[in-house]
C-alpha cells in the first residue's frame, strides 16, 4: 500500500514538473514585433509574390515584402529576439496605427519632421536620405544646375513629406499640383507627362532611374543653389508610440551598433533586386 501511495505520489510529481516546464517554455515564446509599412515603396520597400531574397510575408496576405526597411526590420528583431511581422498600411495610416498600438512600430522610409514628432517618438536615424529631383532626359530642366533652375515647373510629389511640403514651394512660380497618394504614382505622374518634375529622397530616385531609363537624376546637393531643408527632415527615423521607451531604447540599441557604411551597402543591396516597376 505505502508502495502504491509512493508511486502515486511520484506520477503526480513528475506531471506537474512536467505542467511547469511546459509553463515556462510558454512563458518563454518569442514575442512579436509588428512593423508596419506601405510595401510599395522602392527601395525602402515593396510586394512580391514569394519570399525570394528572404522577403517576409505580409501579415493577412498571400504576398511577401522586401525592400531596405523589411532588412532592417529583420535585423532589428533578430538582434532583439523577436518574431517580426510586416503590416501593410497605406502612408496616411501609418502614424495612426502606431498612435493607437496597433503596430508596434513604423518602418517605412519616415523623415523625422516636428510635426511627426508630435505625434509619435522616432528612433535615431537609419537613413540620411538627401533631397534630389527627376526629370525626364529630354526636359527643358534636364540640364538644371539648382534650384533657380527650376523656375515655372509644373512639379508634384508624394503626400505629406517633405518633399511636398518644404522643397516644392522653394521653385519659383512653381505650378504645383495636388499631392501624389503613393511614390509609384508620383513616378507614373512624370513619367505619363502630367509634370516636368518631381522632388524626391536619393534612394527614391536612384531606384525609378533603374524602373524608367528615360528618367534623369538632378542633385542638387553642394552646388549653393539646393533645397533648403533642415537635418532632421533629410533624417529616416523609426516611428513608436509615445512613452515605448522600452522599444525606443531596444531599437536604438541595435542601431548604434551599426555604421552609415551598413547602411549605403544594405541600401544598395535592395535598389540592385527591387522590382523593375513598382508603379501600377
């Protein structure tokens, strides 16, 4: 009987160390960083239909998404011990979706303006993108050399940037039209004649010189005749909520272990396999 008690005792034992190492490696998944972005950005990033180059998929979707800011997102959640999933999000909603904790954070080509700054926190910069404009090679404007150069252009860029906002009323007697929804659609502008210009960040127009040959890259930069914008709008930020100072800190722990040199060759990396065109 004393036997069959011990026994008994021994079984309920076992199952309960068994319940709590089951407990603890419960306790113990990883958890998930939600990142969200528009996925269709070159090269900050983009849809594709399969995982090729290690594009992850898209949160809800059948589609995957690559492009410089899903690499970086992938090394920040790798370094961090997280799980990552990418959410696609128009631009517009972006910032309200970190707002109310939705995602945990914005990793979509972001400049750090004040304005943003109200709203959300940002991560040190992992980008420096300078401001450019494009053209087509056969413009009245391909051959500008400034700013002045661009007087009377009928001129656009994406909604809500910097470009827009800032660098476009710099033109003088600028014919601006309504903002463009999405990067490829200030792209197809140009590219369909509805303007002379756009005005957009160096990687940006780095990558639609590989998806419109006929494109022409104009920078500006150094000559004393550039668009004036301050540092901190020509700086790509990460986006979190307001008071994460843990996932702000987490973040910016990993950044400060990378170089600008990481950068460039990450950023070059996503420009030489993005999609020919991302404009639909």
């Amino acid at each position: 009987m004393k036997r069959n008690v011990k026994a008994a005792v021994s079984l309920l034992c076992t199952a309960a160390m068994v319940m709590a190492v089951g407990s603890t490696s419960m306790a113990e998944e990883k958890k998930t960083l939600k990142v969200a972005m528009e996925c269709g950005y070159a090269p900050y990033n983009w849809t594709q239909p399969t995982d090729e180059n290690g594009a992850v998929q898209i949160a809800d979707s059948t589609e995957y998404a690559y492009g410089y800011d899903v690499m970086m997102a992938k090394h920040i959640a790798e370094e961090l011990g997280y799980e990552l999933q990418i959410v696609k999000l128009d631009w517009d909603s972006l910032v309200p979706a970190v707002q109310s904790g939705t995602v945990d954070c914005v990793i979509a080509g972001q400049s750090i303006t004040s304005e943003r700054l109200e709203m959300v926190d940002f991560s040190e910069p992992y980008y420096y993108a300078s401001i450019i404009t494009l053209t087509k090679a056969d413009s009245a404007y391909a051959e500008a050399k400034g700013v002045a150069d661009l007087k009377g252009a009928t001129c656009t860029s994406q909604l809500n940037t910097v470009w827009y906002d800032v660098c476009l009323p710099q033109i003088e007697d600028a014919n601006i039209l309504p903002a463009q929804e999405s990067a490829p659609a200030m792209l197809v502008a140009l590219d369909a004649d509805k303007c002379d210009i756009v005005v957009t960040d160096m990687p940006t127009g780095m990558a639609a010189c590989v998806a419109y040959p006929d494109f022409t890259l104009l920078d500006f930069t150094g000559s004393g005749d550039e668009f004036e914008v301050s540092d901190e709008e020509i700086n790509i930020g990460i986006s979190i909520q307001k008071g994460n100072t843990e996932l702000l800190d987490a973040i910016n722990g990993v950044l400060a272990e990378m170089t600008i040199e990481d950068y460039e060759e990450m950023m070059n990396e996503a420009i030489s396999v993005q999609p020919l065109s991302n404009a639909e």
